[in-house]
C-alpha cells in the first residue's frame, strides 16, 4: 500500500497540472476568439466609414473620389492586423486576414458599383448641346442611365447585402465556429446595430432618369424640327417647345435632389 502513496500523488500532481493547463488553454483561446472578434469588427466598420467618405462628395466636382477612396481604404485595412495583434500570430490569425481582404475586396467593388455610374454621369460631356440629335451619342447616354438604374439598386440595398456578404464570408472561413459565433456577434453588436438604410430613394433617382431619357429620345426623335441658337433649343411648333422646356426645367430643379440621394445611402 505504501507504494501505491508515491504513484497517487503523482497522479494528482499531474491532475493539477492537466487541469491548470486546459484552464490556461481555454483563457487563451478566449483571448484569441476576442482579439480576431476586435479586428474583424473593425475591419468591417472601415469599409462603412468609407463609404460615408463616398456619401460626402462632391461628384460633379470630384468625380475620380471612388478611386482615391478604395485605395484610401485598402491602405487603411493592410495597416489594421499589426495595429490589433497582441502578440505572436496565432492559427486563426491569418484565417482572420484572409476574411477581411475578402471584406475590403467586396465593399470596394460595391463601393464601385454605387458611385463610379454617378461620376461618369457627373463628368461626361454626353449631354451637350452639340451632341443633342447624335443617335451614337444616344446609345451611350442609354448605356449611362442603365448603370445609375444598376447603381440605385445596389444602393437601396447595401446595408442588407454587406451584411449578407460578411455573414457568407464568416461561413466559408477557416475559422472555428465558436470563433466565428464570436465575430458575427461583436460586428452586430458594435458595428452593423449603429447603421440603418438611410433616406435614399430609389424611386426619385429612377424618375430623374427616366425624365433623362425621354428627353433625350424625344429630341433624336424629333431631330428635324428645332435647331440650336445661341446654345439653346429653337423648336418651329410652339407646343413642343413648351413640352421641351417643361421637361427640362424638370431635369434641372431635379438634379440636385437627385445627387442628394447618394449622400443618405445609410446612415448612422
């Protein structure tokens, strides 16, 4: 029996000792779920602060902002995992990078796909006067209305998309699932809860874009019966010079509520 005393206080030695280290396990295992929940959380509230970066601009004035803006925020995300990373990099770590690369690379595509069709509307010269009664010039305006129509779409939706896209990617990571249950819930609780759909209307954009379009096809249509004088429209039927001039005068008071609308795609 006396022999058995040595190997039971070794048993309970190395019991202790199992016991402190899971105990010690689990802690930085929780440290480590916490600190990737962190960066994530940040990750993601980068790519909407950026896009209020985007909802701020001037697009007839700065009409190349998107550009500057994507790799403003791409700077921004390469810098994040050595500002957060307490430490050595763990297994997780990278898994972590890998989804907010894919976070930024997608917020900047739909980032591009929202306000790079406003800018060229902003900055092209296919409503020009000169260019008024040219069917090519024509295609191209239709073109032009088509990715605003596209635009409009992606912006009354972002808010529920990016959150869609974040959840998809979380899904397909290589990260655990408790860790991935921890991230979901810090982006939700810190990030997407602090942001709603703004007041953009994607009817207003549409009806300014519709207007657009018929007023210009209305002209091609009617090529033969105005002219140009001094820089603007001369119509021979009086009538049609009316409907023109109202339509216009509907485009124009409209334009500025119509580039309104991208500054109220979400708000906080």
């Amino acid at each position: 029996m006396k022999k058995l005393y040595p190997l039971i206080a070794l048993i309970i030695v190395l019991a202790i000792a199992g016991i402190k280290g899971f105990d010690y396990y689990k802690k930085q295992r929780a440290e480590q779920r916490a600190q990737v929940s962190y960066f994530l959380s940040r990750c993601v509230n980068q790519s909407l602060l950026s896009l209020y970066q985007l909802q701020a601009n001037d697009w007839k004035n700065n009409p190349d902002f998107h550009r500057e803006e994507a790799e403003r925020l791409q700077e921004k995300i390469s810098l994040l995992p050595a500002q957060v990373l307490d430490g050595k990099p763990f297994s997780e770590w990278q898994a972590a990078v890998e989804v907010c690369d894919r976070i930024t690379e997608n917020s900047n595509r739909q980032h591009r796909t929202i306000f790079a069709p406003v800018a060229y509307l902003a900055k092209t010269r296919l409503w020009e006067m000169e260019r008024l009664t040219d069917t090519r010039t024509l295609e191209r305006r239709k073109k032009a209305i088509y990715r605003v129509q596209v635009s409009a779409q992606a912006a009354d939706s972002y808010l529920k998309d990016f959150q869609s896209d974040v959840t998809g990617l979380l899904n397909n990571s290589l990260l655990s699932d408790e860790t991935r249950m921890a991230a979901e819930t810090e982006i939700q609780q810190t990030v997407f809860s602090g942001y709603r759909h703004g007041n953009f209307s994607r009817k207003e954009v549409e009806r300014y874009l519709d207007r657009q379009q018929y007023f210009y096809q209305f002209l091609v249509d009617n090529s033969k019966k105005f002219t140009l004088r001094g820089g603007s429209l001369y119509f021979y039927d009086k009538k049609m010079h009316r409907e023109v001039d109202d339509l216009n005068r509907a485009i124009l008071t409209s334009e500025v509520d119509f580039y309104n609308q991208w500054r109220q795609v979400v708000m906080r």
